[in-house]
C-alpha cells in the first residue's frame, strides 16, 4: 500500500452525477484535474529514459498512465507508472521496433529516392512505396499502445492496429500530428525548447494523441480492461 492512493476516500475528481463532458471541454477538464500530475509523469518518463536501453518500456508506461487520465480512471502516477514498466516491457520493446523501425527504414527511403526522383523517374517507384510504409506505420502505431493495453497479443494488436490506422485515419492523423508534431518542433528550436520538454513536453502530447483515439478504442476494450 505504500505506493498506493486510498481511492476510497473522498477527493477532487469529476462528479459522477454531472452530465458528460465531451470535445475541447472534456479535454480542458482532464487538463485542470491531471496538470500536476501531467509535470510529475514527464519527469518520471525522462528519468527512466536516462539509460537510453529503457526508452521503449517508458514509452509503454507513459501511455498507459496518460489512457488511465483520458478514460477517467483513478492515477497514481508513480505507483501505475512503475507498474507498466516493469511489467510490460517485452510488449513495450515489441511496440517500439514495430513502430520505430519500419517508420525510421521508410523516413530514410523517402527522403534518399525522393532526391533522385529528379534525375531518373524510376525512383518515384521506390519514393511511392517508402512513403506508403512511412504513413501506415505512422497512423498504425497511434494505435497500438492503446491496443496493447487492453490485454490483446502483439500479433493481434499489430493486425487491428492497421485496421484502425487505414480505416480510420482521421482519428489516427490528429492523434500523429500531436505525438509527433510537438516533438519535432521542440528538437528544431533546441535548445530553446528545453524548459518545455522537461515539463511537459512529452507527456503533454501524450495526453492529446491519447484524447483523440479514446472513443475509437473504448470499443475495442476486453471488459474496459485499461
């Protein structure tokens, strides 16, 4: 219990007798009920980063604290967070290279063939199917932590992962623009961008690509497994 929070006892949280909210007001509402706890999962996140081999599993647990927030869950950021980590990092390993390797592979391709497109038109082939690979893994792997925490094999998650991404790719663009838009931005402007990636500039985008993808996933949720 020492990592624990009383859930049982009375605090600050969302009325269960108030209407729903939904839109920018459910998301404004999960920003002033989760802001510190928001500072305290970015700290967290960079800290078990520092060994740089622990990157994936971070990711993993930050996730599933932030789906946690999005899906009105009770958190205990340090106690869920630590909990995620340890206990799920072969899937978090799994989600890492299925995202990050087919996206880095194709980035490399598009950008290689896309500068000799100009010289010989056959490179537009090779050009077409890297960034046809870069834009599926990118919309798929929105989804697939999210998926991955409802208890489904990788095999599995990786297989509706690519449904949801080409079959519903608006959710799936708007939560890509703020994983990775934010993110990109922030290394462009460094070192100006320090202060904004130790508080928040993680988990911040984090909790917004989440928002976006929550009411797709609920439907997939094994017994609102989280």
């Amino acid at each position: 219990m020492l990592f624990r929070k009383d859930y049982s006892t009375p605090g600050p949280g969302i009325d269960p007798d108030a209407p729903e909210k939904t839109g920018l007001a459910r998301l404004v509402q999960i920003l002033e009920l989760e802001c510190v706890t928001l500072l305290k999962l970015n700290l967290l996140f960079l800290l078990s980063c520092l060994p740089i081999v622990t990157i994936p599993p971070a990711l993993f647990a930050m996730n599933q604290v932030v789906r946690r927030m999005v899906l009105d869950v009770p958190v205990d950021c340090f106690y869920h967070y630590r909990t995620a980590f340890r206990q799920y990092w072969k899937r978090a390993y799994a989600a890492f290279f299925l995202t990050a390797l087919p996206m880095g592979v194709s980035g490399v391709g598009v950008v290689f063939y896309l500068q000799r497109a100009g010289e010989n038109p056959l490179f537009f082939l090779p050009f077409v199917l890297c960034s046809t690979v870069f834009l599926t893994a990118a919309l798929s792997s929105t989804y697939l932590y999210g998926l991955l925490s409802l208890g489904r094999t990788v095999r599995k998650a990786v297989r509706l992962a690519l449904v949801l991404g080409l079959g519903r790719p608006l959710r799936a663009v708007l939560a890509a623009l703020f994983y990775y838009g934010p993110l990109t931005a922030a290394v462009l402007a460094f070192p100006i961008s320090v202060p904004y990636l130790v508080l928040i500039g993680f988990s911040g985008p984090c909790l917004l690509g989440n928002f976006y993808l929550r009411t797709v996933l609920k439907q997939y949720a094994d017994g609102g497994g989280v």
